[in-house]
C-alpha cells in the first residue's frame, strides 16, 4: 500500500514558515512534522517519545521522508513546534480539513470550549490554554481550533473559529456561553442556522420562553400548536427518557417581548429529561427542563437529535483527548508548544477515527498503528492519500 504521506503534508502544510534560523536547519520542517503526527498516532505524548518512535522506526520512516541528517533530537522537535506559528498551522489544519472532507452542507457543527489543564505556569503568571474547537458530529472530525485569549472567554473566540469555516447551509450548535445576539447574527450572516442552549445569562428571553411553555402545559394556550417527541434508550444501568416540545408558529415566537433582538428566531424548544430504574421503572433523579432557541423551524424529532448529537463534541473529542492521549496530563506550556502540539493530537484524532476497519477503541488504534506500518499506512490514508 502507497500513502503519499510527505506530498499531502506539503500540499497543505506547505506554506508554514519555518522558525528556525537558516544556518540551524539540519532537518526538514516536512520531515519534523510527519514524524511527529505519526508518533503522536503510535501513542507518543511527549516530544522525548516522539524522537524515539522516530528512531524504532526509522528505516520505514525513510522509505517516505528524506531525512537527511537522521531523526532529529527531542530539543529540536520541542523548539520547532514552541516557536512554530500556531495561528498560521491552525488556518492549514481548518483548510486541509476543509479539502479533504465532503462537503459541510446541511450537517451538524457543535462548538465548544476546552481547557489544556495543566499548561498553566504560576511561576509566571501564566493561566491554563482554552481551545475553542468545532466538531462535524456526522463525520466524527475535528473541523478546527482556536486558541481563546488569555484576557477574553470562548465568547470571542467562537465568532473567530466559524469566520473561517464554510458553515452555509449547516446547524451550528452550542452552550449557553455562546447563546449570543451577536454570534446568532455571524452565523446567519455565513447563512448557516443556530441551535443554542438558553439559561438565565440572557434573562429576559429565558424568562418568556419559561413562562409561554408552563402556560401551554397548563392548558391556558390551547391555540398555541406544538410539537412533541419523545425519546427513550437505556444503558449504564438505567433508562433515560427525553420529551421535547417545540413551537414554530411564529404567531408566538415573534411576539415575546424579548425575540426581537435574535435574528431569524423561528424556534422555541423545551427538553426534560428523566432518569428511571431499569426493573421497577422508579425515577433516580428529579426530571431536568432545559430550553433551546433556534432559526431553523424543524420537527421536534431532529432537533432532539441535534441536541444530542451536540455532546458528541464532548464524548468524541474531548473525552477521547483526555483519556487516550492523555491530553489532560501534558505539561508543554512554554510558548507555543501546548497550542501546537494540541493541534496535532486533533489531527491523529481525525485519521484514527475516519478509520472504519479495526474495530478497536482509540486507544489500542495508537498501538495497533505503532505495531504494524500496514496499519499505519491505512490510518494515514483516510486523510493523507
């Protein structure tokens, strides 16, 4: 099997500019790279781990790469991705995504916030990295990231991350940090559609969706149309049933005090969710009511699948970054070494889960990969070939 792993790097890596002075550059920026995506899909985590899958595997690495002056050392690795220009890496990680997947038309983007925990620094006043990412929950991508600023929140960082996404025609997900009139307005302005979580940080919408779906459930709105679904499954030792009610007649979205300032608001959803025995049917927990807004005027079937496949972006990426490559436990902090080397783990991640044969668990993908060049070579093709 051929993957034409070095000639992908470069159609979309290609443009990075290399932080090294000319007189120190005794291995290729090309070579560093592929090198350290592909230990990073073997299960190194570090840049010491890096350089020694680099040597185990060297031989199979040459038959790609030139490697002129053998595999580099660990310090090099290290200060090639602390300096290399991490905004610049990201636009080609959104733009190599951007090539390589079929088209985002019509599908579902859930954004979301993460924290690098332990890339904080006390010693110099340095605060944990928050990522803000976007996840295609049907294609199980990683679409991009964004760094958010060390004085700001995910707030400003969201708007930054979907100007450089083609989001037209697709349903944009996220929590109620991001449940924004302004960020409402950029995703309509990309002609996309909003799904947003509503809690009491927008008060006065909260509080006329709260009061018009508890009239309607006491039988004072019998003109209001809704529509309902309901959803049960089980599993982890208990059922879970979720009911959601949706209004679209704009007769009652338009009219609440507060809908004026949401563009395009056409929807308004209420979600409870109930936790049940799974012998005796008794509840575990008190019922859950939560409420969503959206412009996109659908069944209350698909937006509770929407709903849910929003914490895919949890389950699938975040959850997998902290537990399979221990991203969580990773101690690169000085410049833009955490940042980068993030985004390489999200690159890994792509490749491991776009491959469908092996039916392993992310985890022992990375040993299967660092086992067998075979292997390896299929997981790279997924996205390099």
């Amino acid at each position: 099997m051929t993957v034409h792993v070095g000639a992908s790097i470069d159609q979309y890596f290609g443009e990075l500019k290399d932080p090294r002075s000319d007189h120190t550059k005794r291995h290729k920026l090309l070579d560093i790279i592929v090198i350290t995506i592909c230990a990073v899909l073997s299960g190194a985590d570090d840049f010491p781990s890096v350089e020694q899958y680099g040597h185990a595997k060297y031989e199979w690495l040459k038959t790609f790469l030139e490697l002129p002056n053998g595999i580099p050392a660990h310090d090099t690795f290290w200060r090639v991705f602390r300096h290399l220009d991490s905004e610049q890496f990201e636009r080609c990680f959104i733009a190599w995504i951007a090539a390589v997947n079929v088209g985002t038309q019509g599908r579902l983007i859930a954004v979301d916030g993460k924290q690098l925990r332990r890339s904080h620094d006390k010693y110099a006043d340095q605060r944990a990295i928050g990522l803000v990412s976007a996840w295609a929950s049907e294609a199980g991508l990683a679409l991009g990231q964004l760094k958010v600023d060390d004085k700001s929140n995910e707030i400003t960082a969201i708007p930054e991350l979907l100007a450089l996404l083609e989001i037209s025609g697709c349903l944009v997900t996220i929590d109620a940090i991001g449940c924004q009139t302004k960020l409402a307005a950029a995703i309509i302005a990309q002609d996309g559609d909003y799904l947003f979580a509503l809690k009491e940080n927008q008060p006065a919408l909260y509080q006329d969706v709260d009061l018009l779906f508890r009239a309607h459930a006491e039988g004072l709105l019998p003109e209001c149309r809704v529509d309902y679904a309901r959803d049960v499954d089980s599993g982890h030792g208990r059922i879970e049933v979720r009911e959601v009610w949706a209004i679209t007649d704009p007769a009652w979205v338009t009219t609440l005090p507060a809908a004026a300032n949401w563009p395009n608001l056409r929807t308004l959803i209420r979600v409870k969710r109930e936790r049940r025995h799974p012998i005796d049917n008794t509840p575990l927990s008190a019922p859950e009511v939560s409420y969503y807004i959206s412009s996109r005027s659908t069944s209350a079937q698909r937006l509770l699948a929407a709903i849910r496949s929003h914490w895919q972006i949890e389950n699938g990426q975040h959850w997998v970054l902290d537990i399979a490559f221990r991203e969580d436990d990773s101690r690169l902090r000085k410049d833009n070494g955490a940042r980068n080397f993030a985004l390489v783990r999200r690159i890994a991640l792509n490749c491991l889960k776009q491959e469908k044969t092996c039916k392993l668990g992310i985890k022992n993908k990375r040993l299967k990969a660092a086992w067998d060049n075979d292997y390896m070579l299929k997981v790279l093709a997924t996205l390099f070939d």
